[in-house]
C-alpha cells in the first residue's frame, strides 16, 4: 500500500496527476482509492500514510518541504472527512506526524529541519515493531 501511496504523492507534488484524475494535492479521492486498496478503514490509511512519510523523512527518502505539503494537504482532507462523515475518528500516528511538522514550523529557520527529525523520532521510536 505504502508504496503506491509514496509514489502517487510524488507523482501529484511533481506535477502529475493522480490516478484518480485530480492535479496538484491529494484529495479525498486519492485518500479512499488507497483506502479500498489497502482494505483499511480511513482512519487507519491515515495512520499507515503518517507512518510511511515519517519513516521516509527519517530516512532521507522524503525532504521536509514534501513531506510538510503533503502533511498540510491530509489534514485538509482529514477535516473534509471530519465533517461529511461524522464516524471518522483520530487517526493517531497521523496526528503525531503532522504535529511534528507543525512543532518545526515555528523553529527558527535553520533549525527546522532538526527539530522535525526530533519529534518526528519519538513518534517513529514508539511505534510497535515492523512484522
């Protein structure tokens, strides 16, 4: 899942379109595409999607501008969810990502980076092992 998740969102944040037909930044459709692929509810794809731009940003896969856009455009979604589907609940790891990204914005600007490597570190380091 994770997989074509990564490349969808890099596909769209380079310019391309999304295999659901949109231009730009991840949509609601994109979100329940990999969803029903995955075969994950919605909270969980968020959790998984999360997750995978942590790890990616830890690994230097994903630099922080990407990863800070696309964390900025799932929450977007996340609230369109939120409130047209008053079942969607909080997507934890999710919500841990993003607010690292977030804790980073309002550090000096040449310490963004460290800082996000920091809290996004501890979220990644509690997270139960890969099987």
């Amino acid at each position: 899942m994770l997989d074509n998740v990564l490349r969808d969102l890099r596909n769209l944040y380079e310019g391309g379109v999304s295999r659901t037909g949109w231009r730009g930044c991840v949509r609601k459709e994109d979100i329940l595409l990999w969803s029903k692929e995955s075969d994950l509810n919605i909270n969980d794809t968020f959790d998984q999607i999360g997750i995978g731009l942590a790890r990616a940003y830890l690994e230097n896969t994903l630099d922080w501008d990407f990863c800070d856009s696309a964390a900025n455009d799932l929450f977007g979604v996340l609230m369109e969810f939120r409130t047209r589907r008053r079942h969607i609940g909080e997507p934890e790891y999710f919500w841990k990502f993003y607010l690292a990204l977030e804790v980073s914005e309002t550090a000096e600007a040449e310490n963004y980076d460290e800082i996000a490597r920091i809290e996004i570190s501890k979220f990644v380091s509690e997270l139960p092992p890969v099987s």
